[in-house]
C-alpha cells in the first residue's frame, strides 16, 4: 500500500442510546421482523430479564440464564442446539460481553443479533467472536456476528458493581489505545480512539463516585461505543493477543486482566510511537499515557498485578514463548525476551517505570 494509504470497513449496526431506551426494545425487533427471539442475560441481570420479557411479549420463545466468560464450547453447543430447537429467529442479549459473546456465537449460525449491553467491555460494536475449547480461546472475525441493533440504555448500568465499572472500563480503554497503533490504524478510527479514550478516563472515576449519575453514566457508555467501533474498524495487536492467550489458558478474569496488563504493553511501546505518545497521554490525561492508565487502575481500586488474578509465575516464559511464535503486528518489535519483561511487570504489578 502508498505511503499514507489505508483501508477501513465500518461497522453496520444501528445504534439506538438513550436514559430508558431499553423500553423501545420491542419496537427494535418488530423493525428488524424478529418474532421468536431467544433472550441471554447475565446472572446478575435476572430482574431486568424478568421485566424485558414482560417488554417482549409474545417476541420471546426461550431464556437463557447461564452465561461464562470466555465462551465456553459445550456452553455455546448446548445453547445453539436450543435455539434450533425452539426455532428462534433471533437473539436477544442482555449483559456485559460474555452475555454478548455467547449471542455472537448463535449469530454465527445465522440468527440475528440484538444487543443491550450493561458493561464496558464494547464487544456488542465488533466483528470479532470467541470461543473456549479445552483451555484455548480462539477468536475469529465475522460480519455476521455484529448485532442488527445495539440499545445503550444508561439506566441499565447504575447497579454495577464498582469492579465490573472499573475493569470494564479499562478493557474499553484497551481497545482504544491498541486502535491507536494496530495495523488496522488509520484516519478515521484514530479520532475515534482517541475521543474514546479521553472520554472513559475523565468518565470512569466519575461513574464510580456517583454510579447513578446519568451524566457521568452515559459518558462512560458512550465511551464504550467508541471503543468498540475503534476496536471494530482497527483491529487488535500486542495487547489483545496476550489477554486472549492468559484468558484462555488460566481462565483469568478477563476485563481485570486487561487492566492489568495495558500499562506495561503501553510502556513497551510508548518508545516506538512518536508523536502518537504524546497524544495518547493528553488523552489519558497524564505525563505518559502508560504511568496515567496504571495510576487509573489503581486509583478505581483494581489490582495492578496479574499474580493476584491468579496467574501462575510460570506462565510468563509459557505465554512468551507461545506469542513470540506468532507475534502480532506491532510498533516496537516483539520477541520473547520482551515480552518475558511485560509480562513479569505486569505479573508484579509495580508501575511501569
Ligand atoms: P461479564 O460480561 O462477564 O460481566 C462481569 C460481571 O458483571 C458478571 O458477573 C455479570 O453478571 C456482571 N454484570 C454485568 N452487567 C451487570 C449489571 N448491569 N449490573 C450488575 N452486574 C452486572 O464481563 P465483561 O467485562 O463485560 O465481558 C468480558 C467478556 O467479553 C470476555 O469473555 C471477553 O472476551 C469478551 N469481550 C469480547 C469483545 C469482542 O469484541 N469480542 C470485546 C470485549 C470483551
């Protein structure tokens, strides 16, 4: 490609956001002709299901409860093999991105996709699905996986737990700062990105000291959209690889992980990036963009050490190696030996220096 040349492929999904929107659900689904959707709701967001079944009437033809991280395989098989079987012509999400990662799967199979996320994690604006079999997580991008619609409604998200804002929040930050340099990089995500990370910095800590406000809510919403799409039209490198690899192999929790590890692929790459460095700190509002995240992380009171996640000191030479085989594309060079350095800073959770 010429010096200055890119390619982009937006995200078709229509967007509806708004205090209350979850209310407009229904009319959602009669405009995109589903009658017979299966509805996937996260635990702890058992009440709202209840009242969104109400909301959906005679839409809904079966419910699915029990959602994991990481998509696992037997999880999404079970609950394919039921959608079948009721003849659904849709799913219905309601969660953060492991209800959402799941509704992917069945979209996989053809069934359209609706999203109503009540998290952070942005997934419900990407191409890109997971699955877990025996330990490993493989990921792969498929238009047919972006929802038809995604309803944001604000409102859904005042009862989140101050971990799961925190840690879901800097997972969307991750993929606004990975946007910033993946090879996938370019004019019109770059903007994106880097709104999308100013906004989750300045929002975050605000949602966590006033969880009901609606201003500082909707900010931080917003500021997931945006990173998802950055993540959705950019693509993922470095970070993203190693998070999916911990996840998948020692079933890490996957948003705080995230948070733990960005600082140090920050600072790894901070050297190579020129002047993007700078403007990524101005968004994080900090001196260098890679101290402003840990300090973030800390200051909203999640941990900065993956040991306390529970990853096992041996998985730094283990997940090294095994991304030193195939490294992402990156702006600072990867190999082993480097990657050994993020992963042991990140494993001890000091600051980067
Ligand atoms: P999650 O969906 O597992 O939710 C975290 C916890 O918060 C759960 O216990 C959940 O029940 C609870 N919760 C969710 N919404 C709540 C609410 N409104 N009130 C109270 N509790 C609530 O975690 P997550 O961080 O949202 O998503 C992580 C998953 O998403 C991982 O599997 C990850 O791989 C995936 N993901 C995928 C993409 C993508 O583009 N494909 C992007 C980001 C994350």
């Amino acid at each position: 490609m010429t010096a200055g040349g890119f390619t982009y492929e937006g995200v078709p999904t229509r967007v509806v956001f708004g205090l209350g929107a979850r209310h407009g659900l229904a009319e959602e689904l009669d405009r995109l002709g589903l009658s017979q959707v299966v509805l996937i709701a996260s635990g702890s967001s058992r009440a709202e299901a209840d009242a969104m079944v109400a909301r959906l009437d005679h839409r809904l033809t079966w419910r699915v409860d029990g959602v994991r991280q990481h998509v696992p395989a037997e999880l999404a098989q079970a609950v394919t093999a039921d959608a079948v079987r009721v003849g659904a012509d849709g799913v219905v999400t309601l969660g953060g991105g492991s209800a959402t990662g799941l509704g992917k799967v069945l979209a996989l199979s053809g069934l359209p996709l609706v999203a109503v996320p009540t998290t952070y994690a942005g997934s419900e604006m990407t191409p890109v699905w997971g699955l877990t079999t025996g330990g490993r997580k493989e990921t792969g991008r498929d238009p047919q996986v972006v929802p038809r619609t995604v309803v944001y409604d604000p409102e859904l998200t005042y009862g989140l737990p101050p971990l799961v804002t925190a840690a879901s929040g800097l997972n969307a930050l991750a993929h606004c700062l990975e946007a910033l340099w993946a090879e996938g990089a370019s004019p019109l995500s770059g903007p994106i990105a880097l709104d999308g990370a100013r906004t989750l910095c300045e929002a975050l800590p605000a949602a966590l000291a006033h969880p009901q406000d609606p201003k500082a809510r909707s900010r931080a919403l917003v500021g997931a959209c945006q990173a998802g799409l950055a993540l959705a039209t950019a693509g993922a490198g470095l970070h993203h690889k190693l998070c999916h690899v911990l996840g998948g192999r020692y079933d890490l929790d996957h948003a705080q992980t995230h948070a733990a590890l960005l600082p140090h692929v920050v600072a790894f790459n901070e050297p190579a990036l020129g002047s993007l460095a700078a403007k990524m700190a101005v968004a994080v509002g900090a001196g260098r963009a890679s101290t402003g995240v840990h300090d973030l992380a800390v200051r909203m009171g999640l941990t900065p050490a993956l040991s306390e996640l529970g990853m096992p000191e041996s998985a730094i030479d283990e997940v090294a190696a095994e991304v030193a085989a195939a490294p992402p594309a990156n702006p600072r060079p990867v190999d082993e030996a480097g990657l050994r350095s993020v992963l042991r800073a990140a494993w001890e959770g000091d600051g980067p220096g």
